[in-house]
C-alpha cells in the first residue's frame, strides 16, 4: 500500500541484515525502478529500507540482488556483514540517510537523499 501511494521513504527493521532499495514505483509484486543513482525527487517513488542489523541472529541477503536492489548487507556479503544503524537527517529540502557501520564490516557504506 505505502509503496503504491508514492510515500518517499518505507523503513522496516526486522530481517536482521540491511538493505535499500532503489527509488521505486509500481506494486510490491511488480516494483519499477525509477530512479537509481541515490539522490532522489521527492513525490517520484518510494525509496525502501530495512535496518536490522543491530547485531542479534544477522541473515544473509539474497545473492545476486533483485534488480529492484541498490545495496545490502548480510552474512554472506563480501567482507561480512556490517553491524550499524541508519542515521537520517531531515530538514525542509530534503531527507538524508547514512548508514553508519558500527562493527563488522566497517568498510561498507550506504547513503541516499530525497529531495524537495
């Protein structure tokens, strides 16, 4: 439903791994990419983000990523998992993500922005 309504960013937290989607539109059955180099129009498509790899039972991640997929993070990812969180920043003209690596795989890095 959220993703059919256009909202900007959906974020869900428990599959224990971290993913994010490109910006999407269409239905969870059939996902259209509409945009994919992470600095997204607000209003185009949604973007989605599961953070749950907060360092309990991690998983691993699909290999090799749906099309629908900018990046992800599990057990089986090179270099390991990353442990972290998801920082975002909001202000009138835009909405920022990083995901910041805690432990693991420090080296990984995810980040993105909606803008107005």
């Amino acid at each position: 439903m959220l993703l059919g309504k256009g909202v900007d960013l959906i974020l869900s937290g428990h599959d224990h791994n971290y993913s994010r989607s490109h910006q999407l539109t269409g239905t969870a059955a059939a996902p259209v990419v509409v945009d994919r180099d992470g600095t997204f129009a607000a209003g185009a498509g949604s973007v989605l983000v599961t953070v749950g790899a907060g360092g309990h039972n991690a998983r691993t991640v699909a290999s090799p990523l749906p099309a629908w997929a900018a990046t992800a993070s599990g057990t089986n990812s090179p270099g390991g998992i990353a442990f972290g969180h998801l920082e975002i920043t909001a202000t009138p003209t835009a909405l920022t993500a990083r995901y910041v690596a805690d432990a693991g795989n420090t080296a990984y890095s995810d980040s993105f922005v909606v803008a107005r």
